[in-house]
C-alpha cells in the first residue's frame, strides 16, 4: 500500500503526556478492540479524561445520542467498507452537539478509505490492531488540532446589583448544572476575595486556589493553574477564593485577566463568581467574560443599582450583548415588577427564580438546590438559565437538532 502512513504504525503519547479534561464515549463489538480500548482509559496519560466502553457501532451510538448529550468524543469501531457508511456517519451526526468529534477504528488499512472518512468530517481513522498508546496519542492529536488542550472555554460573570442578591449561590447551582446535567467540563472561579463561599457550598478545603493564582501575575500558565483547582470529579473543578488573611490586598487587574485566560484553557465553561463592587480587578473579569449574567432582587435598591451597573458595562462592553438579567427570590406580588426592570433597563428578564422555603433553607445550609429541592421551580428555572447559556445549547437528556452538515457537526479536521 502507498500513500500517507497508517496512525496506527506511528509512536505514542510522549510519556508525561496528560489527555485534557473530556468525555469520550467508545463504541467497540470486538474484543481485540474493547480490551485496547479498555486498557488505553486505565492508562495514567487517561487520568483527567473521562472515558465510557459501550457495546456496538454507529447504530447503537445514534440511538444512545437521541436522548443524552453528546460527548466532546465518540469513538465508533467498524468492521469493513459498508456501502451505508455515509449514511451511518450522517445518523450520528444528526444527533450530535456541534462540539462533537468523531474517531473510527476499522479493520482496513487503506488509504482511500482513510480520506473518505476525513471529507465526511471525521477527525481521525485507525485501524486494527490498535496500541493503547497509539490510540491516546491520536486522542491528544485531535484535541491539539486547535491550539493547547483544544478550543478554548467560554467565560460567565456573575455579579449581583446589590450585596445579598444571591449572584453567588446561582453561579454556584448553575456551575453544579453544567458539569452534572449538560455533561461540559465546568471550572467554578469563587472571586468574592475574603468572603468566598464556594468551599463551603461544596464543603471541600483545599490547599491551594485563587490566591495563589493570582500571585503569580503574568507568569501564571496552564500547567501552575491546574494544581490550584479542586477537581470535584473529572467534569466540576474548583478556585476556591482566598480568606481574608491570606490575600488581604486587591489583586492587580492584568492577574485577573490572565487567570481567565488560563482557565479558558483548563475547562469548556468558566463561571465567575464576582463580587458585587466596582473594582479596578472586578471590571477586568467583566471585561474578560464572554457573557455577563446580572443578577437582582425585585426591590429599588437593585433596579437602581442594576440600571447603574448596565450603563457602566455599556461602556466597558461596547460591542458585546447586554448583560443577562436574572431576577432572584421573586415573590407573587414583588415590591418591583419584572416588568417595571425590562422597562427602565430596556432588555428582557431572562430569568425569573422563584422565592420557596425549602429552596431558602437549602441555600442557607450550603446544600445545591438540585440536591435539596430537585422538583422545584426555582432548580427548573437554574436548568432553563443554564441551558440558555451552554455554549452550543446543550440539552440535558433530549433530542438533539437534526441536521446533515457532517463537517460542521462531527466537526472534522478544517473546523
């Protein structure tokens, strides 16, 4: 055979090689290819990455996807060139989130095949027998395929209009949704210096965190900043903010900023959770965020405030949306209409959370309100919040949009 070498034939993962923080779902129906593949996940390269060995092929994989998320991998066996394999491929993709990639392990070592499968925008095509290693490395490859550890994540601020609004426990509840129910690597920043809540509302206590990111200014990278996060599992990390002895002076803005940066590199979504205050660092997060999410109490002091914190982001903002308004603890007859909020901001309330007496308790005893109250209309207003602001409109258990722009979805090696 000529033409361009076979993946499988090439070398490894460099040793010390970690995968990023993804999910990846594997489809095997043959036990050669199940026992690499098993034994690729148990790998110490593997140890951030979450991995699933699932029984059948493209068939079982569209079925699986039509009401779950997607992973940010599927990797999918296939024994032979079938004549339906476009239409296989298409099945899948017409399930599948845009950030979806897709690998196939196939049992022909044939170059034809190989760049067929790369123009129906598949990212890669290894075939039998498949090393552990070669596997991991053509993993890492197509992740790398964008820049260090793949695309980078997407920021969202929340801030409230007033102390009390409760900004942080919604960052904290809408953080928990993104990584347990969208399946999206999710990295919490608790930046409420001093003050911070985040620990106690995951009841960890970890060594390191905000602070010591911080400190290190313009030098901090990738590889300082992730000893630093608390990794809940392999989908929820943690900076928890610094107590007040321990970081007692403002942080310089540029140190803000490149945290941010740097978490982008570490997760698929960054929730901040800010302070409410109008600092020098604190605009900076601001103005480092993708979306900025305003959260306020139906009261004067909030709308008085929120119209005040809407004009200054204007400003610091010129060329980005509007910040979300998210009205907190709205009681049947508010002192404040929402309604009275869209008028004198000129934007829409995108969500409105209800006041409840369990969901109050769970919140002052530090508990998610997901775990507390499950079935409550303040948690199916977090999850509808959440939902509108995943960064590809990931849906937790339901059908994905069809469609059969292959490229686009499986997200192939031009995306």
């Amino acid at each position: 055979m000529s033409g361009e070498p076979s993946r499988s034939t090439r070398a490894g993962a460099p040793a010390g090689t970690l995968l990023p923080r993804i999910k990846v779902d594997m489809f095997a129906e043959s036990d050669s290819v199940r026992d690499s593949l098993d034994r690729a996940a148990a790998d110490r390269r593997a140890v951030r990455t979450e991995f699933t060995l699932l029984e059948g092929s493209f068939a079982a994989a569209a079925e699986r996807y039509r009401d779950a998320p997607s992973p940010d991998l599927i990797v999918v066996e296939q024994q032979g060139w079938v004549e339906d394999l476009d239409a296989r491929i298409e099945a899948l993709a017409e399930v599948c989130q845009q950030r979806t990639r897709l690998l196939v392990i196939g049992d022909r070592n044939d170059v034809v095949l190989y760049r067929h499968l790369l123009r129906a925008g598949v990212s890669d095509y290894l075939f039998q027998p498949v090393a552990p290693l070669v596997f991991l490395d053509a993993v890492q490859s197509i992740f790398d395929a964008e820049g260090e550890g793949g695309e980078l994540g997407r920021a969202i601020a929340f801030v409230g209009a007033r102390g009390g609004a409760g900004a942080s426990t919604l960052a904290h509840n809408v953080a928990a949704a993104f990584g347990r129910d969208f399946e999206l690597t999710t990295l919490l920043i608790d930046a409420d210096l001093g003050f911070g809540t985040a620990a106690l509302q995951f009841d960890v206590n970890p060594p390191g965190g905000l602070g010591e990111a911080l400190t290190e200014g313009d030098d901090l990278t990738r590889e300082v900043l992730e000893p630093l996060v608390h990794w809940r599992d392999k989908r929820m990390g943690l900076l928890v903010a610094p107590d007040r002895e321990r970081h007692p002076a403002p942080p310089e803005p540029h140190a803000m900023r490149q945290v941010v940066d740097q978490a982008r590199r570490l997760a698929r979504i960054v929730v901040l959770d800010l302070p409410h205050g109008w600092a020098p660092w604190t605009m900076e997060a601001l103005a480092a965020a993708d979306r900025v999410v305003l959260v306020a109490t139906p009261d004067l002091p909030s709308l008085r405030n929120a119209r005040t914190l809407t004009g200054a982001l204007a400003g610091l903002r010129p060329n980005d949306e509007p910040p979300l308004l998210v009205l907190n603890r709205v009681v049947a007859k508010p002192l404040v209409p929402p309604e009275e909020f869209a008028k004198v901001l000129d934007c829409e309330v995108a969500a409105r959370i209800p006041v409840e007496a369990a969901a109050a308790g769970a919140e002052m005893s530090g508990t998610l309100l997901a775990d507390a109250v499950p079935r409550s209309e303040a948690v199916l207003a977090i999850m509808r919040l959440a939902e509108g602001l995943s960064s590809d409109g990931a849906r937790p258990r339901a059908p994905r949009p069809r469609s059969s722009w292959l490229g686009r979805l499986l997200g192939g090696r031009a995306s």
